[in-house]
C-alpha cells in the first residue's frame, strides 16, 4: 500500500502566486518522521524540512510553510509568491520509528512550474 | 544543512563493463547510508541500505550480485554496478543519514547530487 500519497502530479502557476503542495501519509506507527524534499533539474534532492510525529506545529521558513495536522494525516506545503527558481519536483516522505533504518518512503512527486 | 558528495556525475561504458560510484558524506559520520535508482518522471527507488561494516540489506527484487555495496567507513560507501547492460542505464542516488547526537534523533537524509548511468 502507498504510505505517502501526493495526488498532484503536476502545477503550473505564473510567477508571485501562491501555490499548496498536498501530502497525505498512511501509518500505525505513533513515532514517525515527515519530511519534503525539492529536487531541482539538475537533480540533487535538497532538504526542505523534517516533523517528527510529536510536533504538529506549523512551520514558516522565508517563502515556505508546512501544515502538519495529524487529524487527517497530511503535512501540505505551501510557497508564497512564487518564483521561477522555485521549479522543481517536490517529494513528500515518511520515515517510521519501525521500519528498519527508517528507511524513507516517497510519495510520487509534485512538479511545480512557475511561469515568468 | 549537511554535505553529501557523489562520483562521478555522469559515466557513460560499454556494456559488460563495471561502473562504481562513490558516495561520501563530508562533514558528519553516516553509519548508514542509502541507495536509490530513479527512472525518468518517476520517484525514488530504494534499492539498499547500507550500514558501516556490515552487509548491506537490499530491497527485494534488486539483485545483489549486481549491485555491489561496499561501506567501509562512517563516510564512504561505493556502489558497483557490474556487468552493466543497457536495461541498467538510470539515475542512482545515494544517501547518508546524519542521526544526530543526543536525545533529541536528528534523523536527516541528505542525498549526493546523483549519478547519471548511460550504458551503451
């Protein structure tokens, strides 16, 4: 079963709007970690952020904010007034307390096109 | 945020040679590190774990005797594609995990900037 869902493959929006990644994630762990990762074209996968399950309060970083609610088991991702640079493929990502190594789990990705 | 570096970027062989590719994690110890293969327009794959000076734990369906991994210290681990062959031309990704110290686990993969495999 798919343990981190990201239903939007892909978005395209004009440069300066705002734009809400979604991620839904799926486990019977109590302890597990989420994280968002951007992977650029040239490829290399840049850490965004990590919650870990303990810790639903939002977090703004510059453009960027995350909405971790447990309730209904999403940590949606939102960058304000975007910008060319913000194109990417963004990967939502689960890591459980029980998986061995906390392997990570990615979601199919979302890629994000801003337009000039 | 922590650095991962991995060689070379981009290879490209003929088919029947052996390619490695070497992932080392440059300002922390990763005891553990991952291998990921990913396909155009596609997520990343798992394709191993590896943990220092152990045996690496490969997913299923990943043969092991083709994808060799070697972590021989808390910094470096290679992966050896051997025998490659055009079917194994892909993007692979390594990862280290920086656990942290403390009570607090830290547990952060970050990942090496790819190599991409071309197989003739």
């Amino acid at each position: 079963a798919q343990k981190v869902t990201q239903a939007q493959t892909e978005i395209s929006v004009v440069e300066k709007e705002d734009v809400t990644l979604d991620c839904v994630y799926e486990t019977r762990d109590t302890t597990y970690y989420l994280f968002w990762y951007k992977q650029p074209p040239s490829g290399e996968l840049v850490f965004l952020i990590r919650r870990n399950s303990f810790d639903e309060q939002n977090e703004i970083s510059g453009r960027y904010s995350w909405n971790f609610q447990k309730s209904t088991s999403s940590f949606n991702f939102t960058i304000t007034a975007s910008q060319v640079v913000d194109s990417a493929v963004y990967f939502c990502a689960l890591s459980e307390a029980g998986s061995n190594d906390y392997k990570l789990s990615f979601g199919a990705g979302t890629t994000v096109t801003v337009r000039a | 945020g922590a650095v991962v570096s991995q060689h070379p970027s981009r290879v490209i062989c003929k088919s029947g040679t052996s390619v490695k590719i070497e992932c080392r994690s440059l300002d922390f110890q990763a005891t553990t590190m991952f291998w990921y293969r990913q396909f155009p327009k596609q997520s990343l794959m798992l394709m191993a774990t590896s943990n220092e000076g152990s045996k690496a734990t490969y997913e299923q369906g990943v043969e092991k005797d083709k994808f060799l991994i070697n972590h021989a210290s808390l910094t470096l681990s290679t992966l050896t594609v051997t025998s490659a062959h055009p079917e194994d031309s892909s993007f692979y990704i390594c990862s280290a995990r920086d656990f942290g110290v403390g009570a607090v686990a830290k547990n952060i993969q970050y990942f090496g900037a790819g190599t991409r495999l071309s197989v003739l």
